[in-house]
C-alpha cells in the first residue's frame, strides 16, 4: 500500500473524436479498449482497463509505485485514439482527501520552491459531490496558497492542478502528455501500405493507422539483382511502426526479375512508372486475400516524376481498389519532421539497395500515356 496521502498511482485517458461518434461510439470504445489491452499485454503486471464517462482509467495491482504508471503511460503514448494521458492519483471521494493529495503533489517540486504561477480546474463527471467545481477550485486553491505561497494565475498559471471528480473515485494530477490522437486502429477497416525503405512510405502508414486503418505492409525487393538490405530496412521500420497497432505482418515480393522483362520492353522513359503499375496490381492481388480494402502509398505530389498528376493518374488507372496517399500535400520538411517523430527516420536514411535503381533511366516521363503503359505490360 501507498502510505502517503496521495493513494494509488494511476492513469487517465481522454478520448479523442471516439466521443464524437454517435451510435457507432460502443464499437470505437471497445476498440480502443481492446487496443489498450494488447499494448499493455507484456508489461508484466496486470492492468485493469475501466470505460467511465468520456476517459478510461488505468489502475494498477495495489501497492504499485510510480514506474508501473510511467511504463503504462509509455506504452499507451503511442495508442491511436487518445489525445492526453495523465498520470494521475487516485484518491478517495472526500473533500479533505482530494486537498490532502494535491498539498502532497506539489510538495519537493522546483518549479513550486521557485515559486510559480497556478491555476486549480476541478470537473466532476459525478454530480453528487458535495463541492461544485468552483467551490473545489477555490477550497484547493486556497490552501495550496496558504501552504506554499504560490501567485494564482487564473488565464495563464504555469502549473495547473487539475481534480477531476468521477463514479467511485477522484483523480488528482498535474500536467500530462499529449496522446497520438485520431481513431483507434481498426474501427476504419484494412489496409495494405506499399512499403519502401524510404522516409515516405512508414509516415503514410503511421497517418492512415492514425485514422483507424489496421494495416499489412508490402515490400518490393529487387532480388536477385540487388542485396537483400532493402528487406532488413522493411522489417525494421514495421518494427517501429508496430508500437502503433501492434500483430502487424510484412509481405515481401522478389521483383528484380519482372523489372529485368520490363526493361527488356525497351521503353525507357516509361520503365519507372511501369513498373509502378505492376507494383500496384500485385499489391491489389494481396490487398484481397488479406481482405485489404484500400491501397497506400508515400505518394507527394509532384515530389519526383512518378508523382506528377498525370502519372499519378496512370497508377490509379492500374487498380480498382482506391489508392490512399495521406502525403499527397505535404512538402518533404513536414514529411521529415513527422518521421522523425515517430521514429522511422533514422531507419529510413541507412543506405540501401533500393530496387528502383535498377530501372532509373536518364529522363524518365513526366506525363506517361496509359495506353503506352498497357503496350508495355502486354
Ligand atoms: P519513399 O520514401 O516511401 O520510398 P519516395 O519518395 O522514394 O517514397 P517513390 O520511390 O517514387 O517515392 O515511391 C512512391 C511510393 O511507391 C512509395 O511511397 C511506396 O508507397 C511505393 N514504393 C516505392 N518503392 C517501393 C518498394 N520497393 N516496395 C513497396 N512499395 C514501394
Ligand atoms: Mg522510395
């Protein structure tokens, strides 16, 4: 047991657009539940997972200490569907308990002995507490100004001490960490990203998981012809994007020999976006044994000459199901930054054999006519 007055450690989660969904709000909350669930799954202690109104809380084996909710919290940081994650106290439903934690919160703080600016901002999810919001702000604030002197800065304190007021407890914190937002993986359906080892293609499948895709991931090695590098790279950066969803699976294709047929046709210039074509065809054959329902692509717009819009539009031509590429408006620095974030840039930049060299002409074609590219593939 926690024997100081701020009881047990725990953590609180705020949901994000899951609250705005209607009748279709249960499914999302499960969901996310589930997903929780299995990020937590091997941390070696039991969590246990409660829906209440608006947030979910963590709450840990009693007795546990502040590691336990940091290793919780760290996990969950990178759950899609949640926007912040406090690390909170959970204490009991009584006036004097919830002023008692939050005197105790603040004590051995620097940025308290230096005297900062705070605010108290209490809510309560269950009506029946004795104080209003306003009469709790006002209680705690009080004494916490009492004890350590601190100005109250109501618009803009550097410190807020949040109480939030719930069914059988009351959380007490201060700060928090932002979550990834966006909806939980799975409630928007399947995918499959054609995965490259370059900066773009991990940071689209990072934004389309964001948005509830559960994705498999797809990669396009040129063995024989090259070395088996571009592969390792795949793996690595699914391993790194797999913190997000988790149970994901990479599929690779050795295609060094049909990009030796397609550049045997002799069409030079429309080699690259051929062999695009072809990519997304295969993708398509595998997107529909995995029941994958859309295609996605590190595609920026006008980034390199695969990407202008005529050449984008003769890679649509190629498949039926839709083609999903969440970068297509984004300039390089915002797709860097992002990667960076996430942790697939370092990944991303070690050399590699990657199987498009093989066919990079002098000129490639900026405006490729579909009808070239289907005399190609015949
Ligand atoms: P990336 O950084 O994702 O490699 P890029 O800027 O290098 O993108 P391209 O090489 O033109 O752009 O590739 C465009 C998209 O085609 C990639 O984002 C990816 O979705 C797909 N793609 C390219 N090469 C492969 C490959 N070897 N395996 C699977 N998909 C690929
Ligand atoms: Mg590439």
């Amino acid at each position: 047991m926690t024997m100081s007055a701020l009881g047990e450690p725990c953590v609180l989660l705020k949901l994000g657009e899951v609250v705005l969904k209607g009748n279709n709000r249960e499914i999302f909350e499960r969901t996310l539940q589930a997903n929780i669930k299995a990020a937590l799954k091997d941390l070696g202690f039991k969590v246990d997972v409660r829906q209440r109104h608006g947030v979910i809380a963590l709450f840990l084996p009693e007795g546990s200490g502040v590691e336990r909710a940091d290793a919780v919290a760290g996990r969950v940081g990178y759950v899609p569907g949640l926007v912040w994650i406090h690390r909170a106290w959970r204490v009991a439903k009584d006036p004097s308990a919830v002023t008692k934690a939050a005197i105790e919160l603040l004590a051995d703080r620097e940025d308290v002995r230096r005297g900062v600016s705070f605010a108290v901002r209490s809510r309560r999810r269950d009506k029946r507490f004795p104080l209003t919001s306003m009469e709790l702000d006002r209680s705690v604030g009080g004494e916490l100004n009492d004890i350590y002197g601190l100005p109250v800065d109501l618009k803009n304190p550097e410190l807020v001490v949040s109480i939030e007021v719930d069914r059988d407890e009351v959380f007490v914190f201060t700060g928090g960490q932002p979550g990834q937002g966006g909806l939980p993986v799975g409630t928007s359906g399947r995918g499959l990203v054609l995965m490259s080892g370059g900066i773009d293609s991990p940071v689209a499948a990072y934004r389309m998981m964001r948005r509830g895709l559960r994705v498999d991931f797809l990669h396009f090695s040129g063995i024989p012809f090259t070395t088996s590098e571009s592969i390792y790279k795949a793996y690595a950066l699914v391993r790194a994007l797999d913190r997000f969803q988790g149970r994901s699976r990479l599929w690779v294709v050795p295609f060094g020999k049909a990009q030796q047929s397609i550049k045997a046709s002799g069409q030079d210039r429309l080699a690259v976006i051929s062999q695009r074509r072809l990519m997304l065809k295969t993708a398509e054959e595998v997107a529909r044994r995995l029941r994958a329902r859309a295609l996605i692509t590190g595609d920026s717009l006008g980034q390199v000459s695969s990407q202008t819009l005529q050449n984008i539009t003769a890679q649509d031509d190629a498949v039926d199901l839709p083609i999903l590429r969440p970068l297509i408006g984004l300039d390089k620095t915002e797709i860097m930054a992002e990667a960076r974030r996430i942790g697939t840039l370092e990944i991303s930049e070690l050399p590699d054999e990657d199987c498009c060299t093989l066919l990079a002409p002098r000129r490639a074609e900026t405006a490729a006519k579909i009808a070239d590219l289907k005399q190609i593939e015949r």
